[in-house]
C-alpha cells in the first residue's frame, strides 16, 4: 500500500508552501516514471533523484538537492523488503565457500541500505545496484563490472535470479551458468532452476559433484 508513502510526499510539499492535491501528485509521479521506464527499455537506468527531479519540475516546484534527499530518505523509509527465513543461513553457506555478489535493478541504493540493516551485508564480496552504473540487467555490461571487480572468469561463475530476461539472459549473454529461481508468471526457463533461493547451496553441491 503506497498511499501513506503519497500522503507522505504531500505533507511535506505542504510544510515548504507548496499545496498539491494527490490526484495531481500520483500523475505528475505516473510521468516521471514513465519518463525512467523509457530509460529502462533501452537497457540503461536513472538515479532516484533524476526520477524525482522530473517529478517535481512536473509540478513547477523549485527543487534543490535538500529536497531530493529527504524524498529519497522517504522512499527508503517506504521501500522495506521480507526477507525468507532461511536466508541467512544460505548467505552464511555460500559465503564460506565463494566470492558472493549482488547486481540489484534499481534506482536507488536501498538494497544496501536493506543488507545492512540486516547484518546481511557481511556475507558478500561485491554489492552493486543498476543506478550507480547507469546500465541495467540483462546488459552483458553490469556483469563484466561484476566478473572484473571479483577478479573471476565467466566459466567460474553462476548468476541467481528470478527474472528469465535480466537475469538468465543476461547471465548466458556473458558467459555466465544461469540459476533460475522458478516464478509462475514468466516462461519457463530451459536451464538450471530451483524452487526457492533456500535450494541454493544444495543444489550448487550437486551440480558441481
């Protein structure tokens, strides 16, 4: 439910002399995203504050970089995540035996922030999110970065992800052994695939037996 996280947006437009009604700010927000997923069609991304800098200019607000940071600290403060129970216990598995990284597609930085909060960040090599390099999933690109930065070579690694196009193509495209992580509304992918992320270190047990 995003409604809070509007009326958020609206109080504080409110405290700084700018009174808009929510219908004109769920629109003005519809267009600037609109505007990031034109970017994303082509295989590139937007830092958050590119996003919203389109949206308050949408609404004819003076904006400065104190602005744009308190509307990113709200999103983060929105923006929260479950994660499954058994996930610490796959991190702590994985990462006793491999380099562990993580390429999210996203505009904003709060995959880390998300880790951290958790303790999680602890377990892996490399953390890195779509805004800071400007390109996104599946671009062969992002996992040069990743390959490099660990210093590995595409035959010694495997990419896990739930998204058939970003990630198992993205992955393959590079060189990478692909892991799907099975969701029902995507076609089915015709390589490796679990039923869960909590199947993972079993499963790379097996396949490298």
């Amino acid at each position: 439910d995003w409604d809070p996280y509007h009326e958020s947006i609206k109080s504080y437009l409110s405290s700084h002399g700018y009174y808009i009604e929510m219908p004109k700010l769920k629109k003005s927000l519809r267009a600037a995203l609109a505007e990031l997923e034109k970017v994303r069609s082509k295989g590139k991304e937007m830092k958050f504050e590119e996003v919203y800098a389109i949206f308050l200019s949408d609404l004819e607000i003076r904006y400065d970089g104190v602005m744009l940071e308190w509307l990113h600290m709200n999103f983060r403060k929105h923006y929260k995540t479950n994660f499954y129970p058994c996930i610490e216990y796959v991190l702590k598995k994985l990462a006793q035996s491999y380099k562990v990284a993580l390429i999210s597609n996203t505009m904003s930085d709060q995959p880390k922030l998300l880790l951290q909060e958790a303790g999680y960040d602890q377990y892996f090599d490399l953390i890195i999110t779509s805004q800071e390099l400007g390109i996104r999933k599946p671009n062969p690109k992002i996992f040069k970065t990743v390959l490099e930065e660990l210093g590995v070579k595409p035959d010694e690694t495997v990419h896990v992800g739930d998204s058939v196009e970003a990630d198992m193509y993205g992955a393959r495209n590079s060189g990478i052994t692909g892991i799907w992580i099975k969701t029902p509304e995507q076609a089915p992918w015709n390589g490796y695939a679990i039923n869960s992320i909590c199947d993972l270190p079993g499963f790379l047990e097996k396949i490298s037996d």
